[in-house]
C-alpha cells in the first residue's frame, strides 16, 4: 500500500512540481474532478497565469478534459489518465470513469473538505481506515465499524465506512472524521452520526467536523444538536427497557395484549413516531440487536466532550458549487450565445437522462471525453472571469 508521499513523488516524476503532483493526488483519490479555483486555494496563490497554465498543461498531455457548465458558469476538469492513476498504484480507480450528475456537487464537496484541512493526512482506502482503527483500539470488533449491510440471507455482507466522512490525523495523531454533508434531510444526519457512534466511544480522542455548503448555513446550529442529541444525550435505562419491549411487540406483531399492554404500545407508537432519534434507533435494532442500544446507554462520549479528549464542530465551506452541473458537451467549438445558451442548455437539462455516459472506458485505453454527450457547446467560454 503506498503512502501520500511515495504518490506524489510518482506523480511528480511525470513532469509536475511537487505542489501540482500533491494537488494531483488528492483529485484521483477525492473524486477525479476539480475546479482552476480548487488548486489557487490548494496552492495559496490568486486566480491568474501559475493556475491557468496548470490546467492547460493537463488537458495538453491528455492527463484531463475540461467540461464547460451550464449557464456557462465556469469550467470543471475531470482528470482520467491511466498513467496518473498507474503512478499511484489505481490503475483501475473508479475515478477514471464517466461521473453522473448528481456526484459531481459531491465530489467536489469533498475535494473542497481535503483542501481546507491541509494538516491532515487523508486514510483513503477501507484496508488503511481499518489498520489505523486496529492501531488505536486493538480490542474494538470491526463488525462494531460503521457499516450498512448490503443484501439478505447468506449472501448478505457488510460495506464498512459506507457514508461520505472523510477520516485522516492530524499531527499529533489525532483522529479526524470529517463529514462533508450534502443532504439538508434531518434523519440521514442521524444516520450517519448513529453509524459511527460505536467508533467514536472506543476510541480515546477524536475531532468530528461537519463541513456545510453555504445553503446549508442555516442548517449549522441543527446539525450540532442533532449531533448532541444522537451521541450525547444518554437514554435512561427505563427509557431503553420500553423501547427494547416495543420493538419486539413491532418485529412479532404479537396479539392478545391486555388492555394495559395495548394503551403501552399505542403510546410507545405515538412515541416513535414524532421522535427521530427512536426510529434511527429502530432501523439500527433490527439489524444488529441489543447491541444497537449500547451508545444510547454509555457515556463515554458525553465524558470525551467533557474533558476535551473530543471535538464536534461545524464548518461552513467557503464557496458552492450547486450552480456546477456539467450539462453541456466537452465540445470546444463555440458559437452559441450566451443567452441562447441559457434558454437551450434548460431545455436540454429537461432531456438528460440521469447518467451522462453510463459507458465505461476500457481499462487500457483512455476515453476520449468524460462528464459529455454529443449535442454542442453551450455558451462562450468564458472560464477565467468566472472562476
């Protein structure tokens, strides 16, 4: 397994300095697509020749395609090259292959989280995060990991770290779990939060950061007490004993009850009903048991918050990219207005299917175009005033 350092060095062997070959790593490995606007802050400099001479360097070699937005609005590059990906040891990352249009916003959420936090070094792959975990808390089980189970019966397997937080250390070898929220949905903030709640209390310090586009920004107080409320708020264990008795009336669908027994159910219904956190609980209880109410139960986390051994922040992102849809060719010819491109790229939004080009390139060659479709350009290039 190669460390950051051992890929940029390979990177940088292409022909790249060694802050455009650290730049490099961190797209291939966060995504495969970035912004001119993403290396000037990367790279600490302003907008200008360093930035667009980079970029018109990847694209030169073949090493990336640029994709003009809609609206005209910028211009994003996804960078595909095998031998990029060969000089970090992927030479089959997913990375390589055409994005759909509801990752791109993603994506680049989360190359934009990396670059924010430049003191840490990034684990990427699932085998690096488990070997970090079996370093910090050799006893912890690693089906207690964050993990959703995918299929049923005995085929049924668990994908650990299924959700898009991000987990690296600082200097100092503290852990950091960077989630890059894209959902203003309450309940999937809890989801997330619930997965890693076994994680965060075995371990013996950590920092949990919540990085927020700006349309979220109203949404930050929230985030922080959903988070309170999830992990740190312990349940009584009266509380944890009517609920445990519930579930099993729900999972049995038992009848007979007396009178008592029904007026307890129907208010323990009422109950999960109108509180979130119970019904994140419920789904959690059906798949892994008892063992779901563990953290509800414990207080090492409120212990870990109260003595500063753990952090929980919100973050807002500097910039958004919502107005980033890649819905207009890789085409470079030009001709098409800009306000004709407006009117013709809404119509031709309406008509895109949800995947770009659901073809994926062949392992040994390149495609010649990603993130594209056939119909022309949208638009005047009009990148740098932009970006």
């Amino acid at each position: 397994m190669m460390t950051f350092e051992e890929r940029a060095a390979a990177v940088a062997q292409l022909g790249f300095t060694e802050r455009q070959a650290r730049f490099l790593v961190h797209v291939m490995l966060f995504g495969g697509l970035c912004l001119p606007r993403q290396y000037a802050r990367f790279n600490g400099r302003a907008y200008g020749h360093v930035v667009t001479e980079f970029f018109a360097k990847l694209v030169r070699r073949r090493h990336a395609t640029p994709c003009r937005c809609l609206h005209n609005r910028g211009r994003l590059y996804h960078v595909h090259d095998r031998r990029l990906y060969a000089a970090i040891g992927e030479p089959r990352h997913p990375h390589r292959r055409p994005v759909s249009v509801r990752q791109v916003v993603e994506r680049l959420m989360r190359l934009g989280s990396v670059i924010i936090n430049p003191n840490l070094r990034w684990f990427v792959s699932e085998a690096e995060k488990v070997a970090f975990v079996r370093r910090m808390a050799p006893s912890f089980p690693l089906e207690r990991l964050p993990h959703v189970r995918v299929g049923s019966g005995p085929s049924a397997r668990l994908k650990l770290f299924p959700d898009d937080v991000l987990m690296g250390v600082d200097e100092a070898h503290r852990p950091w779990f960077v989630y890059v929220v894209t959902s203003p949905v309450e309940e999937d903030w809890r989801e997330v939060f619930s997965r890693h709640g076994d994680l965060l209390a075995a371990l013996p310090q950590w920092t949990f950061r919540a990085c927020i586009p700006p349309e979220l920004t109203p949404q930050m107080a929230r985030i922080h007490l959903v988070f309170r409320n999830e992990l740190a708020e312990p349940l009584s264990a009266s509380t944890v004993a009517d609920l445990k008795w519930h579930f099993e009336q729900l999972r049995s669908r038992a009848g007979g009850r007396t009178r008592r027994e029904e007026d307890r159910f129907q208010q323990g219904q009422v109950q999960l009903m109108v509180t979130p956190r119970f019904r994140v609980l419920h789904r959690r209880w059906l798949v892994e048991g008892d063992a779901a109410f563990e953290v509800p139960l414990s207080h090492v986390i409120v212990e870990h918050l109260g003595n500063y051994t753990a952090q929980e922040q919100c973050f807002r992102l500097p910039v958004s990219y919502r107005h980033l849809s890649p819905l207009v060719s890789l085409d470079q010819k030009q001709g098409v207005g800009v306000e004709d491109g407006v009117t013709q790229g809404d119509r031709r939004a309406k008509r895109l299917a949800h995947v770009l080009d659901p073809r994926q390139p062949p392992d040994g060659d390149d495609p010649p175009s990603q993130l594209e479709d056939s119909k022309p350009t949208i638009g005047v290039d009009n990148a740098q005033a932009t970006q």
